[in-house]
C-alpha cells in the first residue's frame, strides 16, 4: 500500500507538467491566430524624401485624402513623418510659402512603428500609450512597408465576427488618443504626433 501515494504523487507530477505545457502551447497559439498588422495595413504607403517640399506633401496628402506622409531616406527606411497639422502649423508659424519649407524642418523623428507580426492588439496599444492614430509599418531593417490607422482597427472590429480586436479596445484606443496632454500624463508628446 505505501507504494500508492507515491504513484499518485508522481502521477500528479506529470498532469501538473503536461497541464501547464497545454496552457503554454494554447498562449502561443492564441498569440499566433491573433490578426497581425500584415492582415489590415496599406500596403505601400505614399512616402516622400527629406528633400522634399511642404508643398508637394501637401499635394500627396490632398490627392490621396492621406493625413500623414513618412518620409524615407534612399533605401526607403522610415527617418520621419510629417502629418497634415506640422503643415498647417509651418505655414502658420514660418510665414513662407509651402514650397519654400522643406519637409526636414518639420517632421517629427521620434516615430512610433509597428511590424507586420504585431498583433492588432499591441498596436492599439501603442497608438494609446503615444496618443497616435498612424502607424508605420516597417520591417526588421526598419524599411516602410505600409501603415496602419486607427481606422484600419475601427473596420475590423466592426465585422460581424471580429477578429484580432474588440469594438471596446478601439473605442478605449481613441479615448487615449483623444485626451488632452495634461490628462493623459505626457505632456511632453509633440503636436505633430496626434
């Protein structure tokens, strides 16, 4: 009889392993049938270089109905962004036309990105943690290959059977994004990120 509990011991052992490589194993598959930024994004976002003029990315973002352009160096990694507001707010403060201000002087360099394999999810929260609705999808090299908008999310949590994001996780995304510097606690996030 003594040998009983040992065997019930040992035996428990090995449930209590197998149990918790089963919940391994369902974590990671759930992590990978998870809708990925790939799935959503625009591929080939619109992007211009730093040489370029605050005219002629005004007049990407008016015949495309785009509010923000990347900017990209020759080998098409990300070095900036430069949205509809850094335009308004050049042509407001700068007092020189559009095509006299270079796209340098005002995109923002401290860009948020996402990759392709990030879950919707983590981007939702990326875009709420910095208050953004844009996101560059760049790949390991850091080179653009698309962008994902807080729109992009909003439309696929709005299928009949979502997947990948809640219509809650949008709405809470966009409530981050909506709120002023001082009640979000980052008072330091520049204007040109929202």
């Amino acid at each position: 009889m003594p040998e009983q509990p040992k065997r019930d011991k040992a035996a428990k052992k090995t449930t209590t392993k197998v149990t918790k490589a089963t919940a391994k194993t369902t974590k990671a598959t759930a992590k990978k049938s998870e809708t990925t930024v790939a799935q959503v994004m625009t591929d080939g976002a619109h992007r211009v270089h730093a040489s370029a003029s605050l005219n002629e990315v005004a007049q990407r973002m008016w015949d495309h109905d785009i509010g923000v352009v990347p900017v990209v160096d020759t080998d098409d990694r990300l070095k900036g962004v430069v949205t509809d507001r850094d335009i308004a707010m050049a042509a407001y403060l700068k007092n020189r036309s559009l095509q006299s201000v270079g796209v340098q002087e005002v995109m923002s360099i401290d860009v948020k990105t996402v990759r392709p394999v990030d879950t919707l999810s983590d981007a939702a929260s990326t875009m709420a943690d910095h208050q953004i609705r844009r996101l560059p999808v760049v790949d390991d090299e850091g080179r653009l290959i698309g962008m994902l908008s807080l729109n992009d999310l909003a439309e696929v949590s709005g299928k009949p059977k979502p997947d990948g994001i809640s219509k809650q996780k949008v709405a809470d995304t966009l409530r981050a994004i909506c709120a002023s510097h001082a009640a979000s606690g980052h008072p330091e996030v520049s204007a040109t990120s929202r």
